[in-house]
C-alpha cells in the first residue's frame, strides 16, 4: 500500500515533467511557425494541445484521488496539492503556445510579423523554450536554486516584451496599426508564457520548504 | 463529525460566493475608474485585490484538509475539487480587473481610452459586472439553466471586443498606434474575464451532473 502510494506520487510527477516537454515542443513550433509562416506547423501545435489537456485532466483527477484515499499531510499533502496547481500553470502555457499559432493562421498566407522583428521574437521562443525546460527540471529535482535561472529567462521574456512595445510605438513604425496590435497580443503571450513558469517555480519552492507562496 | 464536514463544505461555497462579490466590486470600479479617469479608485481596486488572493488560498488550503481528513466521494469530492478550481478562476478574474485599474493609472492623468468609445467599454463594465453575478448565483443555487445566462453575457462581451477591434482597425481612427493597444489590451481583459466565468459555469454543472467538463 505504502509503496503504491509513492509510485502514484512519483507517477505525477513523471506526468508533470511529460506536460513541460509538450509545452515546450508547442512554444517551440509555435515560434517556428511564426517565423516562417508554416500554417501546417501552426496546425499541428492547435491539434496537439488536447494531450496537454488531458494531462491535465488526468493528473487533477488522481491527485484528487490520493487526497481522499491515502489522506497524505506535509510535504506529501503539499505534493498532491501543488501538483494539481502545476498543471494547471502548464495547460495554460500550452493555450498560449496554440494562441500564438492560432495567429499565425489568422493571417496566412500574410507573415504574422514585419521581418525586422523576426529577431526579437526568435529570441523570445528561444527564451520561452530555456524556461520551460528549466521549468520541467525544477519538477524533476526539486532543486529551488534552479528557480533563480526561471527568473533570469523570465527577465529576459519582459525586457524582450518592452523592446517589442517600444518598436510598434515608435515613430518609425511602419505597418500600421492592425501590425501593432498582433505584435503586441503576440508579444504578450509570449510574457505571459513567462510569468505562468515563475508560478510554478514557486509552487515547487513551496512543495519543498513549505513556505508561503504567492499565488 | 458528520455535520461539522458538512458545514466546512458549506462555508467553503460562502467564501466563493464572497469572491464572486468582491470580483464584482473590482470589475465595476475598474471600468468605473476607466471612464472617469478616476486614480484613487483605480488604486482601491488594486488594493483590494489582496483580500480576493487570500479567500483563494484559504479555499484551497480547506479543500485539501477536507480531502485529507473526510476522503469525500461522489458528488462532495467533485465539490471539493470543483472548489479549488473555480477559486482559481475568480482569482484571476480579480487580476483582470486590476489590469484594468493599472493601465488606468499608467495613462493618469490623461484618458486611458478615447471618448467615444466610452460607450462601449461601459456596455463591456455592465456586462462583466452581470456576468459574475451570475457566476455567484450558480456556485449559491447550482442551478444548471443559470449556466445559459453566463454564455449569453459572455457572448456580448465577445461581440464588444469584436466591435473594438473594428474601431481601431478602421480608417477612420484618428487615435494613433499606442491608443489601438491601450483599447485591444483593455477590451482583451474584459473578454478574457467573460472566458474564466464560463469556466466556473461548466465546473459547477460538472460538480451537479459528474458530466465530464472541458477545462
């Protein structure tokens, strides 16, 4: 029994680090379809999100389950309830990778972004997929120091995020508004994708110490 | 014992109701504050969003010791679970409000959005403020039918960000780039709140029927 209990535990943890390698194919090809204008790839990012989802599903529904069975306190209970929390972090990351696909499709056979920002935003799926990695080694080892690199892509993500605002609003701009907006949403997720990796950093510094969160 | 669980269940849907109540106040004063140019309101909102954080992480603290300690089947373990994610949901929906009220104080004290549009983002305020009454009066009744109302406020809501985006992608707009953002990322907070409203709905038919929800 005991020892079915901690292969459950070990089994969600296996299913979140599965989640992160998903996430991170989904920002990856999501980037790559951006650059090129690959709505086959775009596609294929939108249709491969329902695994992340089922992950997802999955692992609240046995999560759930061990706290009524097994009834775990401490770092266990701290496990079991993080983890369902993770998952939720990491299904949402997986929805903006396909928002930036869904994107591209929008404006095929049009590219999504004016060429001279192609850089900024190959840097941005670049610092996207270091994170998300970083992310999935965070879940493996519990290694909260590990967190500190999550930080630094994510700075990274933010000030990237700041030069895209500051391009679109400068007066060289010379696409236009409608440009504008798609490199700002476009931008945005790419933050947001960010922000929802230094939550999960935090869940897992939680999950180990069993200090406060936030949020 | 028996009664005890019962009321723990019990006052964990009051405390969702007075989410739903305090998201409510954020997003009328949010809007509010918007097409007032009003500071001090725009800071009371972000203010008190920290006591919307904390009904969050009380709520889903109780959940998992009610996990824990009580094992709930059926219908109080989908309750239980449900709890702790539509917590999430209204949580977020507190932020979007407080996006709201920050870009009111980033544009301070110029207007965030030009007059004319004023109408519609009153229109999107009343109908987000509509909407999260009724997400209340599903957690208190969990009357499935009230579901359909939650659609059609979220559909208005989608139908008023489809028509900013017209005004600012029209050749008429005399507005200039950063004003077409400011509008597209205010409009996208209010759509995005109608979105996490529908997802409370469908965990809360999810919680009465054991009908499979879809995130």
């Amino acid at each position: 029994m005991r020892e079915d209990y901690s292969n459950q535990l070990e089994s969600i943890t296996q299913d979140l680090i599965v989640m992160t390698a998903l996430v991170g194919t989904a920002i990856t090809e999501a980037t790559q379809a951006l650059l090129e204008d690959n709505l086959e790839l775009a596609q294929s990012v939108i249709e491969s999100d329902s695994r992340i989802n089922d992950l997802n599903v999955g692992i609240e529904e046995r999560c759930f389950r061990i706290a009524a069975l097994q009834a775990p306190v401490a770092t266990d209970l701290r496990l079991v309830m993080g983890s369902i929390k993770i998952a939720t972090s990491l299904e949402r990351m997986g929805d903006l990778a396909v928002h930036i696909a869904k994107q591209v499709r929008l404006r095929y056979p049009n590219p999504s972004i004016p060429t001279e920002l192609a850089g900024t935003f190959r840097e941005m799926g670049a610092s996207a997929q270091k994170i998300i990695a970083a992310t999935g080694r965070v879940i493996e080892t519990r290694d909260t120091d590990l967190a500190d690199e999550i930080k630094s892509y994510d700075d990274t993500l933010d000030r990237l995020h700041r030069e895209l605002f500051t391009a679109v609003l400068s007066d060289d701009w010379a696409h236009g508004v409608e440009a504008a907006i798609d490199v700002t949403l476009l931008s945005r997720f790419f933050e947001r994708f960010g922000d929802h990796a230094v939550t999960v950093a935090r869940r897992v510094i939680h999950i180990v110490t069993g200090e406060p969160y936030t949020k």
